[in-house]
C-alpha cells in the first residue's frame, strides 16, 4: 500500500514530522528517511533555510572578494597585478549565485530525491503529534506524526527595546546578506559575529561603517585578545568604531537614520544593520498547547528529545534549542536527531538497542555541543575558536594554563604573506593531559580549528599529540611551536 493510500481522511499522516526546512531540518529528515521511516518537513518560507539565503552562504560570498584582494596585496609579485577597486556589481551578483537567487527548486529536487515529503506553510501545534499548517492562501492542512515531531525552526533577528527603533525600518542580517545595493553610510549595532563580518564587508563594497558596541569589547564570546585584534584591524579599515556606545533612541528622517546615544551623540547614516542577537523562533508554534512557553528555546538532553513533554515524541535540533548558534553544530544535531528517532522507532531491534543503551559521545547523542563545538568569523583577520575559552574553563571550575604563539613567527606564515599577523593559543588542562580550547587569528584561520576540534572533542592526550607532526613550511606549524611552549 502507498503512502497515499495509508492517510487518514482529511489528514497527512508521516511517521516523522520535521517542522523546518533548513540545514537543521534536512538532516534530522535525511536520517530519518534512511532509516527507513516516512518523513514530511513543513517549512513556511525558502527550503534550504537560514544559511542558504540569508546567513553562510550570501555573507561568505560578500566576504571573499575583499579577502582575495587582500591577500594578493600582501605578497610581492601578486600585489602588482592588483589593479583598481573591488567590483562591486560584480560581487554582488557572485553573492546572488551563492543564495540561489532566492529560489529554492533545486533543494526541493534534492528533498523529492530523498523521498521526503514537502508541505509549505506556518505549522501550529493542535495536540500531540499534530500540526495545522497554514498556506498563503488561508488553507489548511492537518498533518500528524505516528511517531515523532522534530522542531528545527531555528531563530530569528531580535530587536533591542530601543525606542523608535522598530519604526526606523532596520536592516536585520536578511536585509545585509540580500541587498541589491550598498549603501552610502552603514550604522551597525552589535559587535557579535554578523556586526563584525558585515563591517567588512560593506566597507570593502564602499560604504562608510559605523560601528557602535554597547560593551566594552568585540566578540564577547572569543578570547578578549581576538576581539582586539579584529578592533585594530577593522580601524585599519577605515570603520568608526565605538564601544560603550549604548543607544538611547532611533528614527528615520529624509536624510537618512539618526541614532542617538545616551552620551547625547548622533550617528546619522543611509541605514542601519541591528545585529544584537537573535531568539530562538518558537513564538507561534502553538507551543502552550504543550504546556512549553511560547518564544523560549526548547530544552533538550543530548538525544535531542524535549523532556517537558510527556510521551518522547517531541524532539528539536539547532538553534531553537538555544545549545548552538551555528549551521555546523545544528546539523550535527540533527543528524543525531534523525538517528535516535530512526533507532527508537524504525523496526531494527539491534538499533533500538544500541540507542537505548548508547553512552555519551556515541552517534546518538550530541555530546560536542558543550565541550567541542567550533565557531569561525570571517573577519580581517579571521577568528577561530573551538572549547572552551580561558575564562570560562576557569568558570567551570578546571584548573588551567595557557600557551601562546605569534602565528608570524612561523615560516609558513611568512610565505603566506608579507606581514602576516596572527596569535595562536591552547587552553591547557594539565591535570588530564589535555587540551579543553584553541584559538586562533590571522589570514585563513578558519583552516586551523579543524584540528584543534580533532584535539578537543577526541581528548587527545598532549603527549601523543607531540607525535602528530605538522607539514613544513605550513601554517600548521604553529602548532608544534605551541606544544613546546606547553613544555614538551
């Protein structure tokens, strides 16, 4: 009997329901569906999500052009053949290849060649197991799960309670990533990952950036000497940055937005970028028919399964859960998400054993997310970080020790580029032999923090560690330099 023919009347019935179709959610249902269950993802906007369109993907591609140009200006030979200023009409359109155009036929094909189900629309809970979706067009449609519901809607921009913020029509990241045209004048409010990446970005597409920090630093979550090197960098750039900048109120005039500030200053621009952090996009779920807040993050354990709800079929994966705020780490969780549920409902009794008795740091729990989980930011220089920081190793009560090394000093560095500048360093657990954070800056640091993660996640003892010997001349190098710092 088909699919089709097994549904209710009136009813779409899957034995999985995915309420979201981004990276996130096509994994939780890609591993589902493999193991052998039906699966439907309901997504109300462009399949592919967040990171497809609005976020990885469009930002990286209005990022590279700069940092090409950059890294032929920093060696001799190259630098010559660098002639006028970025095109800009140019990598415009190159960004608009990198998100589809907006349109989302070819990650539709790949869910029918999957053999997932696709039903468009906002889903609202009704019950256990049970959704109302609602099209465009006011129509409705009932769809139920036999077992489990995955939420995997991710988060969206939050807007500060600033007054007359709201009215003032701020860019939020969409607007960022899609713009059609740069603007003369770019205020951005944040110094989180977005504010940084698109104060590159659009001063490398030509407009003038203010910045304005309510903190006292960039990139609270980084190691402080990363948000100071990237400060540096981005006044080298040309951008007005300020920091202790709280903003007292907003609006829009025929000139432009004004921002003041509680010092009594003005930052007048032709637009504004909020990037102040995002919330987890649970406030129209239905979720109080659950008996959850609607609006708070979803808690899970690291099977992906929300405890709140009686019964073990709900489950959510990504940014909704508030446990990870990247696109690399959500699809981890849901590929564990799409196993557990394949494992705990599918018909293999040896995978419904496994899982049952599955530990920590077995493919079906999401045991990274608080020791191992990597963050890049594509600023000049770039950032990369994996663990754990100094402070907050100390705050979770380990008793650590940290080596640095100036990336510079190594001769693949020096190769690389002229003037290369960069820091490395290791948090250092010595009582276990271990490294619990790795950090890392300068040209293509991103390339670096894979094997940090290596380090981390796989615990790997610093003592063997010493025998995994970096090719010369790379970057890599720093590495060795870094452990015999550390004393060996």
């Amino acid at each position: 009997m088909s699919e089709a023919e097994r549904q209710p009347s009136g009813v779409r019935e899957y034995d999985v329901v995915v309420l979201g179709a981004g990276a996130t959610g096509e994994n939780v249902a890609d591993r589902a569906r493999r193991g052998g269950l039906s699966v439907v993802v309901v997504e109300d906007e462009l399949v592919g999500g967040e990171c497809s369109y609005w976020a990885c993907m469009p930002s990286k591609a209005l990022l590279r052009p700069g940092a090409v140009l950059a890294a032929a200006r920093a060696v001799p030979g190259a630098a010559g053949a660098v002639t006028g200023r970025l095109d800009v009409a140019a990598a415009l359109a190159r960004r608009n290849t990198f998100a589809s155009h907006w349109d989302d036929h070819g990650q539709v094909e790949w869910l029918d060649g999957a053999g997932i189900a696709l039903v468009r629309g906002r889903a609202r809970f009704a019950g256990p197991r049970t959704v109302v979706v609602e099209d465009d067009m006011g129509l409705e449609t009932v769809v139920r799960a036999r077992h489990a519901v995955v939420v995997a809607t991710g988060s969206e921009p939050a807007l500060p309670d600033v007054d007359g913020l709201a009215g003032a029509a701020p860019w939020t990241s969409r607007e960022a990533t899609s713009a059609q045209e740069v603007p003369a004048s770019l205020t951005i409010l944040g110094g989180g990952v977005v504010a940084v990446e698109m104060a590159v970005a659009y001063t490398d597409l030509g407009a003038a950036v203010t910045v304005l920090v309510r903190g006292d630093r960039l990139l609270a979550r980084a190691e402080p000497f990363a948000g100071r090197e990237v400060a540096d960098a981005l006044v080298a750039l040309g951008v007005d940055l300020r920091t202790g900048a709280a903003v007292a109120s907003v609006h829009r005039g025929p000139d432009g937005v004004h921002v003041t500030l509680a010092d009594g200053g003005e930052v007048v621009s032709e637009q504004l970028l909020v990037a102040t952090g995002r919330t987890p996009r649970t406030a129209d779920l239905g979720l109080e028919i659950l008996g959850l807040h609607p609006g708070a993050r979803l808690e899970v354990d690291e099977s992906m399964a929300v405890g709140a709800v009686a019964g073990g079929w709900l489950f959510a994966a990504g940014d909704v859960t508030g446990r990870t705020a990247t696109t690399h780490q959500g699809k981890y969780d849901g590929r564990v998400a799409g196993d557990v549920v394949a494992a705990r409902f599918g018909t293999s009794e040896a995978d419904r054993h496994a899982e049952g008795s599955a530990a920590r740091w077995s493919r079906y729990r999401a045991s990274a997310d608080g020791v191992g989980a990597p963050q890049v930011v594509f600023s000049r220089p770039e950032v990369a970080w994996v663990g754990l920081t100094e402070q907050a190793a100390r705050d979770a009560g380990l008793d650590v020790r940290v080596v640095q090394h100036a990336v510079s000093a190594v001769s693949g560095a020096a190769v690389a580029a002229d003037g290369y500048a960069g820091t490395a360093q290791l948090v250092l657990d010595d009582a276990r032999g271990l490294v619990v954070g790795a950090t890392f800056t300068g040209p293509d640091a991103a390339e670096l923090v894979h094997a940090a993660t290596v380090a981390v996640v796989g615990q790997v003892p610093l003592d063997r560690l010493w025998h995994a010997v970096p090719a010369y001349p790379t970057v890599s190098e720093v590495w060795l330099r870094l452990l015999e710092a550390a004393g060996l």
